[in-house]
C-alpha cells in the first residue's frame, strides 16, 4: 500500500528529524521570499509513498538553486558544493545529502552526450527524468501537499513497473540502462514490456559505446553499492547489458546460491572472477578504472591463477601467506565467496589470523642479537614470521633463541 501523498511533507521532512525539519523551513522560507516554488522530487518522493526510508533529499526549484542551496548551507552548517553547468547544488550535513537542481528542459546533441539544459518550469523538469516511478513532485508549501504526477508514476509503483518516459529516452542517455537494471532488483518492480524492448534495440545500436567509461563506471558502482548486487548483476547479464560493456563480462557465475553482503569493491572482485588478466585490462582500460579498480581486478586475475597451488594438501599456514601476500583483500575476500571451500576456508583464516602476525622481535632487536644490518634483518623478520605462522616459535624468547643461531656465524 502506498501512504497517501497528503502527508508526504510532514512524513519526510518529520518533526522528530531537527535536521530534515531545518532544511524544510529553510527551503520554505526562501520560497515564500522570493516567490518562487520548491518541489521535492524524484527518488525521495518514490521512496516515500513506497513506505521505505528516505535517505538524502532531491530538490527542484524554479529559481537559482546554488542561491539556495548557499544558504541553506549557512542554515543547517552544511558543505556547499555547486555545479553551475547544470545550475545544480549539492548541500551535505553529517550523513545527509541535499541534491538542488534549477528546474531546467534537457536536449541531446547525440546519443550519450551530455545534456543541453535551459532553465524551465517543473513540468518539463519532470519531463526529462529516466522513469515515471521518478518523476513525481511534491510542492514544498504546506504539510499538505499535492503529488505532481504528469507521467502516472503512482499507477506504476502500483503495479511495480519501472517505464520510461518516451521511447528514445535509453538512446538519449544510455546510462539509464544500468538504473532501470537497478531499480528493477532494488523495488523487486519488472521493466515494462514496451521499455524492454527500448533497450534492447538501444543495447543492439551500440548505446552504451556512446558513453565514456567515466560513465559507465559510475552507474556500475552504484550497482555494486546496492544492498544485493549479484541480483541485479544477473539481470544485467540476462537482459545483454554486461556484455555491451565488455564481450567478456558475464554474472553466469553467480547464479544458483544467496549471498552475504559485502563491500563494493569485493563485488567488482566477484564480477571480475572468471576475467583472465588480458580480459582484465580491457575492461579497465574501457572504464578509466581508477587505481582502486585496476587493482582489484589485476590482483583477482592473479588469485584466480594461484588457486591451484592453494588446493595442494598440508599446506603450511606459512606457504598459504606466501601464496597470498600482497593481493587485494577485496579479491580475497571474493575468494571467500566463489573459490572451493578447501580454499575459501584457507583464504578465511589468512585474513582473520594469519595476514596480520607478526614476528615479536623488531629489526632493531635483531640487530643487537648481531644480525647485520641490512638484507639479513628483512630476511630474518620473514623467517620469524614464518616460524610463528607454522607454531614454531611461541614466546619472544623462542624468537631470541633463533635470531641468535642466525647471529653466531657473523659473531
């Protein structure tokens, strides 16, 4: 059931929440000032007459939001961030986030470019959204409101579909593939059969190639940070769009089990699992991977080659650390997850026991045991390591004991 939108303004912006209740005020005030409307819009609006939280705030305004938005921040001692381009605002204030947009109409150029804005009125603001569960419209007036919904976004949350809004709208912006993939799993909603077929032909005309890896990237990570990415990976592969994104991406892997959550970056490791490092490269060559990417997805290829010598029998907890030393813990921890239980269970205690021992002696107490200084010192510390690892040594003093035979011949 979906709350009636009547009480949308004092549910979302609640008495029981000083800083959502600050923002409304301030928000209210500035419009009443100057005469201009303010809207909430968007996801919050969705969320809301879901009956699910709402987490950060969109909001439209026929005016100059960064105005608004600068003194707003002033208001509830928020960070400014503006982005005149778009004539857009970002106001953050401890875990939420304001986004403010100059109600605007957006043009296309061509397919996958960014957009043309001009300043408009709110209902053709509504008009360029990606899906009509999105473009719905609270006034920000009164505690009693009327939903703005010229797209029947209601009637769609009704029956949980996820539509677009006219049938070139995955050609004009090709990221919105990846967020009616999202949506989709995050709502439990289906793609209407009409916005199926819209991006199909979009994915067969070569829509997401339009789009800079940046792009790509950053719909792609937003995915991963949902609360059950291989959900919505597993759509993505079944609808083409993995493979759009790079001939070798696939989630067939990742079907047939549940999973427990895990940090984003461990799911780029999942994703990347059957990638070889060629593979690997190419794609993060095709999504301007940042470090943090690039390395995941190379110390993954490497893991998954070693995964062979990690299903040998007896192995040592100190010959597991060498196998493992150095890698990613976000590829590790993907391990964990798809790799043999043999493995994952090794791969378990390497990062809850064994990656962070270390040898009770410093370099520097070696040194006075006579170890030259030097190589031998870092060669010494790993085989104290070492000898910890596997139950060798048990006191500082077993550790004394060896240094001191290593020391005797350079005595």
């Amino acid at each position: 059931m979906l709350t009636t939108p009547d009480a949308a303004m004092g549910g979302v912006f609640s008495n029981t929440d000083p800083l959502r209740r600050a923002i409304y005020d301030e928000v209210r005030r500035w419009a009443a000032q100057t005469g201009m409307a303010a809207y909430l819009v968007g996801g919050p609006v969705r969320d809301y007459l879901l009956g699910v939280p709402v987490n950060d705030l969109d909001i439209t305004v026929a005016g100059d939001a960064p105005a608004l938005a600068a003194g707003l921040a002033d208001a509830i001692g928020g960070r400014l961030t503006v982005h005149r381009r778009f004539g857009t605002a970002t106001v953050s204030a401890r875990d939420l986030t304001v986004d403010l947009v100059t109600a605007r109409r957006e043009t296309y150029r061509h397919p996958g470019a960014l957009p043309d804005v001009q300043p408009s009125a709110i209902a053709d603001d509504l008009a360029r959204r990606d899906f009509t569960v999105n473009a719905m419209a609270i006034p920000i007036a009164n505690d009693a409101a009327e939903l703005v919904d010229p797209h029947r976004g209601r009637a769609d949350l009704d029956a949980g579909i996820i539509r677009t809004l006219h049938p070139q709208s995955f050609r004009d912006d090709p990221t919105r593939i990846l967020r009616a993939v999202r949506y989709a799993r995050r709502l439990n909603f289906r793609i209407d059969d009409a916005t199926r077929s819209e991006l199909q032909s979009a994915l067969s005309g070569n829509a997401l190639a339009t789009l800079s890896g940046d792009r790509v990237r950053h719909e792609l990570a937003r995915i991963l940070q949902e609360p059950s990415p291989p959900a919505a990976l597993r759509y993505a592969d079944a609808l083409g769009v993995l493979a759009a994104i790079h001939p070798s991406l696939s989630a067939s892997h990742l079907r047939g089990r549940s999973y427990a959550p895990a940090a984003p970056l461990t799911w780029l490791a999942a994703l990347v699992w059957p990638l070889s490092s060629a593979a690997g490269a190419a794609l993060c060559a095709r999504l301007n991977a940042p470090a943090d990417w690039a390395r995941v997805t190379t110390d993954t290829a490497a893991l998954v080659e070693r995964l062979p010598q990690l299903t040998e029998p007896d192995l040592t907890p100190s010959e597991v650390c060498a196998r493992l030393d150095g890698l990613s813990p976000d590829a590790l921890r993907a391990a964990t997850i798809l790799a043999s239980p043999v493995v994952a269970e090794r791969v378990r205690r390497y990062l809850s026991e064994w990656w962070s021992l270390a040898p009770r002696l410093r370099g520097s107490d070696l040194m006075e045991l006579g170890v030259p200084a030097g190589p031998a010192v870092g060669a010494a510390l790993r085989a104290l390591r070492q000898a910890r690892l596997d139950g060798e040594t048990h006191s500082r003093q077993d550790e004394t004991q060896l240094a001191r035979q290593w020391a005797s011949p350079a005595a």
